[in-house]
C-alpha cells in the first residue's frame, strides 16, 4: 500500500508541476522582458528593429511577433539617453524586406537527384535553398496614449524602486527586474516602458504588433540587448542598421555570430526616407539567433566594419540539366553512350562474320 501512495503522490506531483508550467507567463523579449498578466502566457517568436544612427542622434523602430493567449503584455527598454516615443510606421520592414531580398539565381546539375526521375515520380525543378506620480528615487519624465500603448518615459536612481514604481502602476514584469537593471542605474541611462493590448477587447495579442519609434541622443550606435536574459525560450533577432558605413556589431554577446544578409548603399524611399532623411545611407541588415537567453551578458555595441563592401545573400535553385521538351540531358548521354556501345558490338559480330565467310570460300 506504501508502494501504491508513493506512485500516487509522484504522479500528482508530475500532473502539479505540468499545470504549474501552463500557467507560468512565458518571459521572452529581445530588449526588455515582456511579460503578461501572471496566468497568461506570451512568446515573442522574434524581435525587428530598424536602427538609424548619424553619429549623434540613434532612432530605434521596433516591432515585436508574438504568440500566445495574453491580452495584455508590458515591457521596458533601457536608453542611454533622454528618449522620445512615437507610433513607427509598418510599412518601413516591407520596404526594408524588398531591398534586402536575396537574390535568386538557377544552378544546374547533370545527374539525377533523390527527387528527379528514376528516384522520384518527376519533379525536376530543384527545391530553393531554405533560405526586432514618481517617488524621490523614480522620474516620471512623461506618459502618453499612443494607440495601443500606454508609454511611461522614466528616470530613475535605484533599481529596486523602478521595479515597485512599474508594478504599482500596472506595468507586470519579472521579479527579477531589479536585479538585471542594476548596470543601467549605475550608467544612469533611462527607461522606456510600455504596456500594450489589443485594440478589441477579448483578443489575444498575436502576430505582428504595431511598432514603436524610439529616438534618443548617442554618441555610439548601441542596441539594448541584455534584458533578453530574463527570456524563457529562445531568441530571434533581425536587425536592419542604418548608418554611414557597414556597421558589425562587436561581440555575439553569447548569441551565435550574427549573420549579414545585405550589406550596401540604398537611395531611401517611402517611410525609409523618413526615418534615414535624404540622401544615399548605409544600410546593413543582420541576423542572429540568441538559443540560451540566459547567456547574454551585455548590450549589442556596433561599429564599422573594415570595409564598405557590399553584400547580398544569394539563394540558389537547383534544377536538372534538360533539352527541348524537358527531357534530361544525362538521359540524352546515356542513351547515347548506349547506342554506341551496341553499334560497335554489331560492327564487331559483322565483321567477324564476313572474315569467316572468306576463309570458307
């Protein structure tokens, strides 16, 4: 009977722990800990933001993709400097998508693949490449409405007191807060915060949310990174930098290395003009993958790279090597060599056969 209670508290013990993870908010954001109304639960599956820099002034558009079953989400973002917030415009990341696409080029082969007949019923187009009221030791430097987000620009002296000025006034995040904005405190940088929800009530946050403009003065094109610590699930970045020169940044901060898929001078249009200004600019677009959160230790610092060269990512497609009428051109050699081989056979068998006529007469 001991034997049959203790099995029943480890099952319960088990069924406790899974419905404990289901209730558990899901910590991920890229610059700042989103986090949920604690028995909801938000992913964010990847984090694109457009950075402007022009060596004084560095201008953030940020838009989050996000999964879950939360209405509302909240999340703060350190700046080094005094910061002002405004709605982005979405359209900027279909325009930056189009310039940055990779290029597609055909690259042919001449024998037959595990997908091209005789291995596979006959599709012999090759698949493409797989291929962002204030205490004395927190300032309120100004709050607003704008659409569907509540922003909070803040100062603050004491990181423990931003955290309980964030919870009073309805800003959910991690406990431990407090601890990972220490070194920001310590810089006296200043904070953004936000909190956001569906425009229709009842309605899960989910997709692509509205992006926001931060812009701030800095002497350094920095990206705030470190706050992805608190993410429970991996990260996703992509980045698109536009500067004066190619620009890298200068550690992986415990990411894997950030990738480049475009690299070149771009004539802005649109709403890029609006966020470069005129004027050809610089613009460099970079990946990276953040597998264990809890490994990033800083913020991402970017520079200029050795050189301006220019780069496109390229996506090849394999297709089968064919003639008129799509028919394979190793099929055509096959053949070929076939008909050959039996046509000297047959010469062969036809002259030993007139010799052994000769010799008979």
């Amino acid at each position: 009977m001991r034997g049959n209670h203790r099995i029943l508290a480890t099952l319960f013990a088990l069924l406790a722990l899974q419905l404990g993870s289901l209730v558990a908010p899901a910590y991920a954001c890229g610059c700042g800990a989103m986090i949920p109304d604690r028995t909801q639960r938000i992913g964010v599956d990847r984090e694109t933001s457009a950075v402007r820099w022009d060596g004084r002034t560095e201008q953030i558009v940020m838009r989050f993709t996000v999964r879950g079953t939360a209405e509302r989400a909240a999340w703060i973002m350190p700046v080094p400097g005094r910061a002002d917030v405004t709605l982005g415009d979405g359209a900027l990341f279909d325009v930056l998508d189009r310039i940055t696409r990779p290029e597609h080029r055909e690259r042919h082969y001449f024998w037959p693949r595990g997908d091209d007949w005789p291995f596979a019923g006959g599709d012999t187009d090759g698949a493409a490449a797989a291929p962002p009221g204030a205490g004395a030791d927190v300032g309120v430097v100004g709050r607003e409405r704008l659409g569907p987000f509540d922003v909070a620009r803040l100062t603050a002296t004491d990181p423990q007191a931003l955290s309980g000025w964030l919870k009073e006034n309805g800003f959910e995040l991690s406990d431990r807060l407090a601890t990972e904005l220490e070194p920001y405190v310590e810089r006296k940088w200043e904070y953004v915060a936000v909190r956001l929800a569906p425009q229709e009530r009842g309605t899960a946050l989910h997709g692509r949310l509205d992006p926001l403009r931060i812009s701030f003065a800095s002497d350094r094109l920095v990206y705030p990174m470190r706050l992805s610590r608190l993410a429970q699930s991996p990260q996703s970045l992509g980045l698109y930098v536009l500067a004066d020169h190619r620009m890298e940044p200068r550690t992986d901060i415990g990411g894997r290395p950030p990738e480049v898929r475009f690299a070149g001078a771009v004539e802005p249009e649109g709403p890029l003009a609006d966020l470069a200004g005129p004027g050809k600019v610089y613009l460099t677009a970079l990946d990276q993958e953040f597998p264990v959160p809890s490994l990033i230790d800083g913020d991402h610092e970017l520079r200029a790279a050795p050189s301006d060269a220019p780069y496109r990512e390229v996506v090849f497609e394999d297709r089968l090597l064919t003639v008129a009428g799509g028919v394979p051109l190793w099929l055509l050699a096959v053949s070929g060599v076939l008909v050959a081989a039996v046509g000297s056979v047959v010469a062969i068998r036809v002259r030993r056969g007139g010799t052994g006529v000769r010799s008979a007469a």
